[in-house]
C-alpha cells in the first residue's frame, strides 16, 4: 500500500475502533448521574473487545507491525508510564 492509502486505511480503522468503544460503554454502566442501573451482559462487552482487537491488528498489519516489535514497544511504553508514575508525572 501507498503512504496515502495507509493513512485513508487508518482513518477508517480509527473511525471503527472509536465505535467500538463507543459500544463498549453501551454495555456498562458508565453515567454516574443515572439512578437505574442494569445489567453487564459481559458476553457482549467481551464481544466489542474482540472487535477492537481485530481493529489494532489490523493497524498493524498496515503500519507493519510484528508482534515482536508490538511487545518491545509495549513493554518500553509501559516502562516510561511506570517512571512517569513514580515521578509524580
């Protein structure tokens, strides 16, 4: 793929990905205002996650992302978050 149909790829995947968190929400009780509360299907919030994931990996895929470089950059982010956090950041 070119550069400018990668990034019209991560446009649309991004565009998935904000609804499928927008449908995660959907699923719990998240407005602290609201008196009612129901029920969690857990099943169905699982279920968006999956989506979501299918979403990163195909991310990825596009920006050629192995899992190995995907752990290696994981693990450095979760690092820096890790001293931020210790650091009063």
């Amino acid at each position: 793929l070119t550069l400018e149909e990668r990034e019209e790829l991560t446009r649309k995947v991004v565009l998935a990905m904000h609804a499928e968190l927008t449908e995660i929400l959907g699923w719990i009780n998240w407005k602290p205002w609201r008196k009612t509360r129901k029920t969690v299907n857990e099943h169905e919030l699982k279920m968006e996650l999956v989506d979501l994931l299918h979403f990163l990996l195909e991310l990825c895929v596009v920006w050629r992302v192995d899992g190995r470089e995907l752990g290696l950059r994981f693990r450095y982010k979760h690092d820096v978050n890790r001293q931020r956090i210790k650091d009063g950041y």
